[in-house]
C-alpha cells in the first residue's frame, strides 16, 4: 500500500491504474457492450463517490497530524509602539501642561516544551523624552518653570519561564493532541481501505450476479431455439400423421413457458445493470449490455487453513476499532486534566542598560550587568468541589471500555461471517459436483428421450420434462458457481486479501 504521506486522490487514481494491469491489457478485448471484471472494478475505484470520501477523510486525518507535529514550534514576536502624553495639571500659579514622548520596540521568541515549559526571551529598546515642571520661590512674583529631560535610550534583555507543576504538566499533556491525530489517522487509514475493499466486494457481487443472470438469459434462449425446432419438426410430423397433433401444443406450452421465464432472467440482468452503476458512482455512465460469458466461470482457489485467524489479525475493521481503542486511552489520559490543581513556578532575569542623550551608556550598563533584576513566584489554583473532574475521568474510561466492547463483537461477528462464507464456499463446491453430475445424465436422458420421440417410443411430454430438467440443471449449476465465486470473494474481503489482490502491483 502507498505511505502516509500519498494524498488521497493519487491513492484512489492509483487502484484505478493497477486495476488496468499488463496482464488485463494483453486479453483480447471483449464486443463493446460486453463489460469484463477488470473494466467494471477499474471505473468503481475510479468513480465511487464513498470511496472518494473515506480517501478524502484518510487525507484530512494526515493533514491534522502533520500540523499537531508543528504545533508547539518557535513563535516570533514583534511589537512597537509610539506614545505622547500631554497631562494638564494644576499649579500655585496656573495650569501646565508638561509633553513626554516614549517610543518603543521589541521583538521575542518563545517556545512551549514537551514538559510543559513555557520558555521566552525578549529584546526590548526605547527612546523617551519628558517635561517636567518645578515650584519657583525665588522669584517674584513665583513661578513655575518647566525643563526637558532626555532623550533617554534604554534597552532591556528578558528571559522568563513558566513552569506547571501540577496542570499541564509532564509530556503526557505536550503529546496528547500529536497521539490524539495519529490514533485518528490509523482509523481513517483502516476506514478507507475498508471502504475500498467493501466496495470491491459491492462490485464484484453485483457482477457475477449480472454474469449469471446474463449465462441464464442464454440458456434461456438456447432452450427457446431448440423447443421452437421441436415444436417444427413435431408440427411437420403431425401434418403427416406420424404423431398426435396434441403433441405440437405441448411444446406450444413448452415455448411459452420458455419465454416468461426468459423475460425473467431479462429483467434480473437490466436490475444488476443498475446496481452496477450505482456502485460504480459516475453520473455520466450508461451501462447496457450484458456481462462477459465468452469463458467458464472461473475456479476460486480453496480457501487457507488459517482464513479465520488471519481475518482477526488483518481485518480492516478490526485496525480501525483497534484505533478507535487507542484514541479512547489517549483521551483518557488527559480527560481531567482541565479540573486539576494548578501550581505553577515562574520566574525571569533581565538585564537593563539607559543611556542619556547618547547610547554609551546603555551598553556600558547591559554589558557589564550592572542592573539586574530576578523574579520567582509560586501561582496556586485548586477547584473546591472534585465533582466535575470525577466524572469526566469516569467518562474517559467509560469510553475505553465500550471501545474494547465494540472490538470484542466486531471480531465476534467477523469469526461468524468467516464460518457461514466457510460454509456456503464448501455448501457451492459441493453443489457443483452434484449439478454436473445430475447435468451429465440429464443430457444424456434428454438425448434419449428425443430418440426415443421420434422413433415413436415416448411421447412430447417425456422429451419437454427432459428439456426442462436439462434446462434447470444449468441454471442450478451456474448459480452454484456464482455462489462459489460470492462466498470466495466475501472470504477475500474478510481477510483484507481482496483489496490486496487489486491493488497489487505488476511486478509479479
């Protein structure tokens, strides 16, 4: 199968292509109207418009892993900002309005760790003016008088942590979302390959239904020809006397019957023919005609010893509930941790350098540390009442435990479906050879019959009950072999081998 990273249209395009293998290209092309397993199989996978959303929701669930994997990547920060500020006040002498002016800019990185740290580092510079005013006694009358302060540049370096002890804390937390998407993206995997292989077993149904529908429209036909004959050559022998006219209208109601049964079959291949385009999923296709019939119906190989533990070890079904399992004990982990206590541990150190009128100074400060501030600090936040946090760990594991109930039926049901396919694979095979065997002597009964009619010795009736016993051992001997080929395919798709067989590559 194609890797995690293949989108989900290459994926569906690509069981497309490999359903049109160098081996199915070397056949000799069927009549146009005739559809083939392979043609048939190839336009499903290319068009079926639930195959196309289950690979769809497969490309959605690879999308969100890859971005939970970048989720607590390095975040850049930039700010900057321009203030005046021109605040009247009230003074011995009057009102002033003194102007300051601050302009400042910074840029940080920060980044959140698997142990819940959150760490950042900050660069920040300003440059700020001031007017400040002062009481004047010495003068008469006083007065007030206003002078200007700076500019002033002063840069400042920051790095702070914080640190949960409690909440949030531990890589439990940190990988919760990343395991969360990657136990969604198992599911949707094994979804989409489910869906694929039911829709290949959909398809492939619907088509050996409408291949023995369209051999029992043939022999159908075959019998109609061959009673229309009889009913010919029983007609000129009663012209001349040599059988009973009766005898014409026993094959007039042979033919009759024939025929409604043939406007049966015909009816049953027209309601294949849509379910198989309905299954195929393309607005624009047209199907008519009939399925090919120009070979014998194929042989399916014995199943293997061990179908029914390799069906509980590969099923697809059972990898998406398995998923399923997963994602419940991931979610489980973390369920509560919202209502948890919180203590968290922050602290920071800076350095700062100012300068007045001129830069030196500031660096003279930032580089030799001469003005150095630290923090820690303790934060400590706990709900008075555990209720709620109880019941969403009692959701979280109830959760798990139907998940686990869910698979245990689901390989419960799948080890039965595995016995009755078993049984109805073997109840076909058997019901070959017993169809054959009775076919073989029904010809011959048949031939003997129609000999015997016209030498006289056995009457219309005899050889119409033979033609019908020969006519309906086909059709049993052929729905029997459409059930072989079913159960087979049913016992593929349970063992996750059918989607394995189709989309296998050429190399073999």
């Amino acid at each position: 199968m194609s890797s995690a990273k293949r989108s989900s249209c290459a994926w569906v395009l690509s069981l497309a292509i490999l359903a049109y293998s160098s081996r199915g290209l070397a056949e000799e092309a069927p009549p146009a109207n005739v559809f083939t397993e392979r043609s048939i199989v190839a336009a499903a996978l290319s068009h079926n418009p639930t195959l196309a959303a289950s690979a769809g929701d497969w490309r959605r669930a690879q999308l969100l892993e890859q971005a939970e994997e970048h989720r607590h990547s390095y975040v850049l920060g930039l700010d900057a900002s321009a203030t005046r500020t021109r605040s009247p006040s009230l003074g011995p002498t009057g009102i002033t309005t003194p102007d300051s002016k601050n302009y400042t800019g910074g840029v940080d990185l920060s980044r959140h760790t698997a142990l819940g740290t959150d760490l950042k580092l900050r660069l920040e510079g300003s440059r700020q003016t001031n007017q400040s005013t002062f009481f004047d006694s010495s003068t008469t009358p006083p007065s007030l008088l206003t002078y200007s302060l700076g500019p002033a540049y002063g840069t400042t370096v920051k790095f702070s942590l914080t640190q949960p002890l409690l909440r949030g804390a531990g890589r439990d937390v940190y990988y919760a979302e990343l395991d969360a998407a990657r136990a969604s993206r198992a599911s949707a995997r094994s979804a989409r390959d489910q869906t694929a292989s039911q829709v290949l077993l959909d398809v492939l149904t619907a088509y050996w239904e409408l291949n023995y529908d369209t051999r029992a429209v043939e022999i159908q036909l075959r019998s109609l020809d061959l009673a229309r004959a009889q009913r010919d050559e029983t007609a000129m022998r009663a012209a001349t006397g040599s059988v009973p006219p009766v005898d014409v209208l026993s094959f007039e109601t042979t033919i009759a019957t024939i025929e409604e049964d043939l406007a049966t079959a015909r009816a049953e291949a027209q309601k294949q023919v849509a379910e198989l385009t309905r299954l195929i999923g393309d607005p624009d296709l047209t199907l008519s005609g009939a399925a090919d019939t120009s070979s014998a119906m194929p042989e399916p190989a014995e199943p293997a010893q061990d179908v029914k533990q390799r069906t509980l070890a590969v099923s697809f079904e059972i990898a998406q509930q398995r998923a399923a399992v997963e994602l419940a004990t991931v979610q489980a982990r973390t369920a509560d941790e919202t209502y948890r206590p919180r203590l968290d541990v922050d602290a920071y150190v800076q350095a700062q350098g100012l300068g007045n009128k001129s830069l030196g100074p500031m660096y003279d400060q930032l580089g030799g540390l001469s003005a150095v501030s630290a923090h820690v600090g303790l934060t400590y936040q706990a709900p008075l009442d555990g209720t709620q946090r109880n019941r969403e760990r009692e959701r979280a594991l109830m959760a798990i435990q139907t998940a686990k109930l869910r698979l245990t039926a689901i390989e419960q049901r799948l080890s039965a479906d595995v016995d009755k396919a078993l049984t109805r694979e073997q109840s076909s095979r058997n019901r070959i050879k017993l169809a054959d065997s009775t076919l073989a002597i029904a010809k011959r009964q048949f031939e003997a019959e129609t000999e015997r009619f016209r030498t006289g010795s056995a009457t219309a009736l005899q050889v119409r009950e033979a033609e019908n016993t020969v006519r309906s051992t086909e059709l049993r001997a052929s729905r029997a072999r459409a059930d072989w080929i079913e159960a087979s395919l049913t016992l593929e798709h349970l063992s996750g081998s059918l989607l394995e067989r189709w989309t296998r590559a050429d190399a073999d």
